[in-house]
C-alpha cells in the first residue's frame, strides 16, 4: 500500500472518527475549536418550592402537576422541591457530543442545535441564568421528584399579547389568536435512588445520589445524564432558517429527544451540608478518544497524519531535540554559539585563547585552547623559539613566553655575557691603563679582560704591557759593581737597582749596609771567637779553620773597614 492510499484510508475514515471525538480534543484532532472546561459553582439564596404543583389524576396519578397558564410560567418554575439557587453568576456546564446531534468542528457561526454552540461560553460561562435553577440535596431521600416539561397544542390569546393560554379553546377555529405547540405543563413523578436535582424551567436537568465521607459531601450525577427538551438538531443545518431570540433555528430542525450526557461526573463540597455560599468543586471527565488516533512516531496535521521529521535525539546533533507527541512534530533548535550537552545548549568554554592554539567550537563540540609549551603562539600556531640560552653566545639571552619569543641581543662594547647568559656585565678594567706591572689582555663578549701580574725578577716599563727583567737579580749581582754595593729588588712596575752604602766606615754585609764600629759585635753574635783552638778529633793537632761567615767579617774588616779597630 503506498502512501496516497494510506492517505486516502485515513481521510475515509475521518467523518466517522472525528464525529466521535470528545469536546476535550483538540481542533486538530476533530476536536472543538472552542472549548472551556465546565467549572463549578456557588449556591445562591434558599427557595421555597414552587407553588402550583397539585396532584396528578389519570394517567397523571402519583405524580405532581403544574399546569401553566402561559409560556411564562415555566420560567419561573424551579419545581416541587425547595433548595438554593444554583448560582448567582454564570458558570460553565458542557454537554459531551453525541452520535445522533451533528457536529462541528468550525470556529465560527455554530448553529442553533449542536452541541458545539451549547457549549459555548458567554462571557464568564454558557449558564448565564443559574438563579433560574433549584439544587435539591435530601441525603436521607430514597426517592425525589423528578420534572419533565409537557408540549401540548395551546391557544395563545391575542387579547394577552400571546402570553395568556385560552384553556377552553381545544382548536384553532375555537381560538382567537394562534393554536400552536407550547408548553403545557410540568410532571414530576418519583424517582428510586435520585437524592439530589438541579431543576429550572420545569425540568430537572441533573440528579442523581448523594456520598458523606469524611467530611465530604458529593453529589454523584446519575450516569452523567443531562435531560433535556429537544432543542438539539439531528441533521446538519441548512436554510431556509428563522431567527429566534437572536438564534438562526433551520426550518428543517429535526429535534433529538434521547439521552445526552455531561462532562460533569460529581460536585463536591468539604461539608456535611450544603448552605447559601456553598461552594461546589467540580469533576469532570477527561477522555480524549481522537488525541490517540495518530500512533507510533506520527502526529495529526491537516486531518492526517504525518511521520515525525525526527525520531530521536541521535537523528539531532548540534542541537536541542523535542520528542513529537501524535500531535506536534519533533523539532531540533540548533545551537548558536553554543555546543550540544546532553541535549543542552551549553556555552563555550573559551572565548580567546592567548599563547596558545584556539579550535572554534561547533554545534557540537566545544573551544579548546592548547597552550603553547617550549614555544610561544604566533597567528593561533606555535613556533618554536628562535634562540637557546646555550646558542645565544656573547649576548643577552631573554626567555620567550608563551605570548613572546626568546631574544639575543649582542653585548655592547666593554661587556660580557653573564654566567648565567642572562645579562651583559662589563669588563672587570676599562682598559690595558688599569693593568699596572703586569700584561694585559683585552676581554671579549664572552670573557672578562685580564691583568697577568709580572713574575718576580720582571716588570712592566711604562705601559708597554710587556714584562721585563729587572737589571739586577741577586745581591751577588750588585757586588760585582763594588763590595760597598747592595742589592734593593723591583716590583712589577719598577726595576731593581744596586745602592751603596753611604760613605764612611760601613761594609755590605748579606745585602745589609752596616757599621764598622759594630763589625766586633757583629762578629761575636756570629759566636766566631769559640771553637778557634779545638781540635777536630780527640788524636790531632789540627786546627778548625773559621767558619764561611766568620772569615767574611773579618774580610770586610780587613779590606772595607780599613782594618779600623777590632776591640
């Protein structure tokens, strides 16, 4: 079967279907285009029963009678029993549809006779004239009076202006003024198990029993029954029509007599008894036999039904899924500037990414951002570094971030690379003029300048940065000039010279310029008086020659002192 014939199988059946389709359905489903949940309602005043009510003879025995005297009668008959208006303000009371009164499912110009137009509101509710009507309530009743209107032909006088009956006329010849159906009467006649009734017009619309439990008082209409008079059509409209009271009534109107049936199922009241300002909560029915008729993954659009676009989430990535119901579609809401969790828009969690690389997000995948290690971002990628610590030689080495990039910036004039390659210092001397009694070596951008201090026995002439040997290097040398000469060192920066002792009676003694008249003191702290005349062993007559600094002295006695004195 392909889908026109599908579609046409549907449409076939939809006459059918949608007849049967509660007030509770949507449009969509067949249902109502108006629909306003009946509500509940607030008692009114107490009544006395309506008087007139007389009892039945013939086929009328064990009833009560009301005859009226004109079509008005019946508006003010409420029955004959006492109760509280039903209320003083409109209220809301649906009728549920019915196979044998047409339907319609437009949302304008109802027709009189369909449940439809009944049910529909007038500003606050459909029952605007609730004080019309009597609720009953005999909790101990195993019976009550249940009315119903009788349409008789009565004789409407002229004389009355058509509000009058003329009870002897039994015909229109016999009548002056018009013999038509009209209200006659109301008959009441006991009814088993009935303990309440809302009766108005000369006809109890509702009745049924009356449940106390625990401090609650529930009226239980029987079987949801409405009774009514036939004012519901059973073919669809169609002119010719009269206007009556504001209503177009067709004159081809056929009236459905049979049951109908409210949405109502109990009122109910958290009271043992019912009084004036009692409230009634109201139950209803809640079936909606069209809202299922679209199953599986299909929902109801334009009188068929249609495959949802989606069927599941995963058929909705990047955005927000809706189940479809049999009748709204599935929907996907795509992300926008957000990515998909668990079918949430969620935010982003980057907006930028600084020293690293950023990655857009999707519908359904969120930013990252990778920061840059061991090199920094440049136009959203990572570069390496353009220079190591290790490479940057005789320069200042500047470590990159993730944002910058490393820098090796050549040491000045006069300056070296630090230890730690992080800075330029300068040189330890400006110039070889700091390098005094020594040689000097320039320094470069990786190493310090250095001052080679002259080696003992050498110096530095000038700044000739070069080390030269003094001109004398020991005392022996200098007594080669004169005996009287002794010998005075350089340093780094000077030479040696050779000094003579001043002129006068002094002689140079191991590089000492002394005093003649102190040479005998001299040489008896040099202990050269003892020992002369030992013998070198025990068995000789050999003499002990003096010792090296003994014959010195005297040798400086001899020949530099002049042989001066020796006491």
């Amino acid at each position: 079967m392909n889908v026109l014939e599908i579609f046409l199988l549907v449409f076939s059946f939809l006459p059918h279907v949608l007849g049967l389709c509660s007030i509770r359905d949507l449009s969509q489903y067949g249902g109502p285009c108006h629909y306003n949940k009946s509500t509940g309602i607030t008692l009114g005043s107490y009544k006395n029963p309506t008087t007139g009510y007389v009892n039945g003879t013939g086929i009328y025995v064990n009833k009560l009678v009301k005859i009226y005297n004109g079509p008005g009668d019946q508006a003010s008959d409420h029955g004959p029993n006492p109760g509280f208006i039903s209320s003083v303000s409109p209220y809301q009371l649906n009728l549920e549809r019915h196979e044998n009164v047409t339907t319609y499912n437009t949302c304008s110009n109802l027709p009189y006779g369909s449940v439809e137009e009944w049910n529909l509101a007038h500003n606050d509710g459909n029952r605007v004239d609730g004080d019309h009507y009597i609720i009953h309530v005999d909790q101990n009743a195993t019976s009550t009076y249940v009315c119903t209107p009788m349409y008789l032909q009565r004789c409407l006088t002229t004389a009355s202006g058509f509000t009058q009956y003329d009870l002897t006329a039994t015909s229109q010849a016999t009548c002056s003024g018009l013999y038509v159906l009209s209200v006659a009467m109301s008959i009441c006649e006991l009814e088993v198990g009935v303990q309440w009734t809302m009766t108005g017009y000369g006809i109890t619309q509702l009745r049924g029993s009356v449940v106390n439990d625990t401090n609650t008082l529930t009226l239980v209409v029987k079987n949801a029954e409405y009774r009514h008079i036939g004012q519901f059509n059973q073919i669809p409209f169609s002119l010719p029509a009269t206007n009556y009271n504001g209503r177009l009534v067709s004159n081809a109107f056929t009236p459905y007599y049979g049951p109908l049936y409210t949405e109502v199922t109990h009122y109910s009241t958290n009271s043992l008894t019912i009084s004036e300002s009692t409230v009634l909560d109201v139950a209803l029915k809640t079936s909606k036999p069209c809202a299922l008729y679209c199953v599986g993954n299909t929902y109801w659009f334009n009188y068929t039904c249609l495959n949802h676009t989606m069927i599941n989430k995963g058929e909705c990535q990047g955005g927000v899924f809706t189940q479809g119901t049999n009748m709204t579609d599935s929907s996907c809401v795509e992300c926008q500037g957000s990515y998909d969790v668990n079918n949430v828009c969620t935010g982003y969690s980057h907006a930028d990414c600084i020293g690293g690389v950023f990655t857009l997000g999707t519908n359904t995948s969120d930013t990252t951002c990778v920061e840059c290690s061991n090199s920094y971002e440049v136009n959203n990628n990572c570069v390496g570094y353009s220079h190591t610590n290790v490479a940057c030689v005789g320069s200042k080495f500047t470590p990159g971030t993730n944002t910058t990039d490393t820098t090796c910036e050549p040491c000045p004039s006069y300056h070296r690379e630090s230890d730690d390659g992080l800075s330029c210092v300068p040189w330890t001397m400006k110039n070889s003029s700091e390098c005094v009694g020594g040689t000097y070596t320039n320094g470069t951008s990786t190493a310090d300048n250095i001052c080679y201090e002259c080696l003992t026995g050498t110096y530095e002439i000038g700044n000739e940065n070069n080390c030269t040997s003094w001109s004398y290097q020991s005392f022996a040398q200098c007594q080669e000039i004169s005996r009287r000469h002794i010998f005075h060192p350089g340093s780094n920066s000077t030479d040696s010279i050779c000094i003579e002792c001043p002129v006068g009676p002094t002689y140079a003694f191991e590089n000492t310029c002394r005093d003649c008249n102190g040479l005998k003191n001299h040489f008896n702290a040099e202990n050269c008086c003892f020992g002369m005349n030992q013998l070198e062993m025990p068995y000789t007559l050999l003499l002990q020659p003096f010792r090296t600094v003994c014959q010195q002295i005297i040798d400086r006695w001899k020949i530099d002192c002049n042989q001066l004195c020796f006491v």
